[in-house]
C-alpha cells in the first residue's frame, strides 16, 4: 500500500539503525521525547527502541487525549448522565478511564446512565436531531486533531436551531503541553526529565502546522522534527535530531513532508477561531494547571455549553496513589516503573488512563510485550 508498505521496509530500518549509531558521538547521550500518543505505539509495536544505540533515550511524552484527560472531567460528564438524566455521547476510549468512587463512563452505564460510545462529533449531533425530546451532549476531548470535527458540529447545530444539544468541551493544546513541560513552576515540582529535543506530532500538525514548534526551538533551543506515525518516520526523525544536537543546530524540520506544511489547515483553523476560545486555566492529568492549554465555547454560542447550561462546577480529583500515570506523561518514569504494570493494572483491568487508551504509553507497553521485562518472582 503506497505511504505504507515503503515506510514499514525492515532493511530500510536496519540501514537507518546504522547510519543513526554511526552518527552519535562516543560519550554523548540524547534524550528525545516522543509527544504524540501514536508515536509511542509505533516506537513499541515495531521494536524502534531496541535498533537505537543505548545513548539514544526515548521518552513517553503527555501526546495522548484520553491519558490527559483529569478525573474531574470524567466525573462532570457522568454527572450530567446519572444526575441530569441527559444522554452523553463520546469517544470509546474515554469510556474506561477510571473515575471517581469506583466508576467510569462505563460502569455508570450499568448503572442506567445513557453513555454511548460514538465514532465522530457527527454521530452526536445526528442523535439530537433524530429525537429531538432527548438532550443529547457530546463530550468532546482531544488534541488539535479532533477539534474541528468539534467546532463544526457547535455550529451545525446553531444553524439547524437545535434546543437538545450541546457540548462539554475539553479540547486541549499541544504547544501549551510542551511549554509547560519546558518550563512551568509546578511540572518541575513534580518533576522533570532533562530533553535534548522532540518528535512533533503527526495529525496535529496537519492542522496546526509545522510554525507553531518555532517558539520552542527559538526561545528553549530544543529542536523539533515533526514525524510520520510509521517505523521508518519515527528512525528518520531521531537521525535528524541526532544531526541537529550534535551541530549545535535548533531548528523545526519536517520529515513528514507529504502531510504537513508550515500554514497547515487554514480553513480548519478559523472554524475553530470562529466558535471556540482559549480558557485562561485548565487542569492537565500529570502537569497540574496548565494556563491557556484548553479550549472553550465561545459566548455566541453558549446555548450550547453543557458547562454553562447544567451548571457545571469543575471539583478537581486526585489520581490513584499507587498510579504512576502522571510522573509517565511528564516523562519521568516509565510504565515498567510502575508497581501496578502488568499485576493489578492490565487493559482488562486498567487502575489509570495510560493503561486504557489505545494510544496511552503503559497500553503500548502491554500491547507489545514490553511488560516481559518485568521479573517474575517464583511462588
């Protein structure tokens, strides 16, 4: 399959392997992180970890929408099912995130609260316009990627006239996640891990664009190469980063070139200037408050704020204490760090949301045998 098969070629990857461990200098060591959720699957699933030199670091950054995503959030929207009585659509994933008291979207299901898994913001509104007699809101979480699908149907519904719809925004934004990672007070309270650079997500940077990254290699000198999802993408990209470290160089390339431009998707950008704003403060699984790294409903279209129109007040909630999900999305331990890994926490039986999403750091791990490493104590 063409944009496939050639980025998946094991002799290709072999040579890269090589040119890579020719390229890093003898006593050097390099830490990248890789942001984006699907990178770290595909670092997993393929073995791109284990064709590195040892002095090439890898590290899980905080790239995946549902592992993000804080309890409180979880809560609100089972709130509006089993309180409000409202039927809440949302993507699979967010279904088994742990939450409050023992629950998740899905054991509230069982409970009678009308959750239902949706494929697309579309399927939401489509729902709303069928039965018009039911309230229907679509809670709605994610990077850039899924964002427009997001503002397209706020708008669709304003102009259809719609009075049993609405949306519970969580979308949240990439730069403001590795700013935070940079530089925030409170990250490094909670620790932090030295980077030398980063992998740039794939799908966001359709949509935002490869300019965005600019301020990260100007203001922090940390160079980013932003990356394709498949094996090939992701060795390619260490290689130029690997190249940039070592000639002093901060700079945004882009090796996924057949995707992504410097402007990325301007249409889809003002859709989303159009009918959302940034929030002055949102809080982030792992980073705490992260000021301006979040996405709200704009006044003029408030009529279909689930925040505004159920009155919602955000309460949050702590993670698990034995759950490392947090100290995993900031890139400081990994997921075999974790006690729970692979005994208490499996995808069956998930203790935090890196463990449930498909693109969370401890799935992958388990997904793809990484959990082997783990010793087995003879009973």
């Amino acid at each position: 399959m063409k944009y496939v098969d050639e980025f998946r070629d094991g002799d290709v990857a072999r040579g890269l392997a090589a040119a890579i461990a020719r390229e890093v200098e003898p006593g050097r060591r390099y830490a990248f992180m890789e942001f984006c959720g699907g990178h770290t699957h595909a670092i997993s699933r393929y073995g791109v970890a284990d064709l590195l030199p040892p002095s090439v670091r890898m590290i899980h950054g905080p790239g995946c929408p549902v592992c993000v995503l804080p309890i409180g959030r979880i809560d609100q929207a089972i709130q509006l099912a089993l309180d409000e009585g409202v039927t809440v659509c949302t993507y699979g994933d967010t279904l088994r995130v742990p939450a409050s008291e023992g629950l998740s979207m899905l054991r509230a299901r069982a409970r009678g609260a009308d959750i239902r898994m949706i494929y697309s913001a579309a399927d939401a509104l489509a729902l709303a316009q069928r039965e018009p007699q039911r309230q229907v809101v679509f809670f709605a979480i994610g990077f850039e990627t899924t964002t427009p699908p997001t503002a397209l149907v706020i708008r669709q519904a304003a102009q259809l006239g719609l009075t049993n719809f609405s949306v519970l925004c969580c979308h949240v934004l990439t730069p403001s996640a590795i700013t935070a990672i940079l530089e925030s007070p409170e990250v490094r309270e909670l620790g932090t891990v030295p980077l030398d650079g980063f992998i740039g997500p794939a799908h966001v940077s359709t949509i935002i664009g490869s300019r965005p990254y600019a301020h990260f290699a100007e203001e922090y000198r940390k160079p980013v190469v932003i990356a394709g999802f498949e094996p090939l993408d992701v060795m390619q990209a260490i290689r130029m980063l690997v190249r940039q470290v070592n000639e002093g160089r901060t700079e945004v390339e882009n090796e996924f070139t057949r995707a992504v431009t410097e402007d990325g998707n301007l249409k889809a950008q003002a859709l989303v200037s159009e009918v959302l704003e940034l929030r002055q403060s949102f809080e982030w699984r792992g980073l705490g408050l992260v000021p301006y790294s979040a996405l709200r409903i704009r006044e003029r279209f408030a009529a279909f704020d689930a925040e505004a129109r159920f009155g919602l007040v955000y309460q949050p909630v702590p993670d698990h204490k034995s759950c490392e999900c947090g100290a995993i999305l900031r890139g400081v331990k990994t997921p075999l760090d974790c006690k729970l890994f692979g005994t208490v926490c499996t995808p069956e039986t998930p203790m935090g949301s890196c463990m449930v999403s498909s693109e969370g750091a401890c799935a992958a791990h388990y997904t793809y045998g990484r959990f082997r490493d783990i010793p087995v104590v003879a009973g």
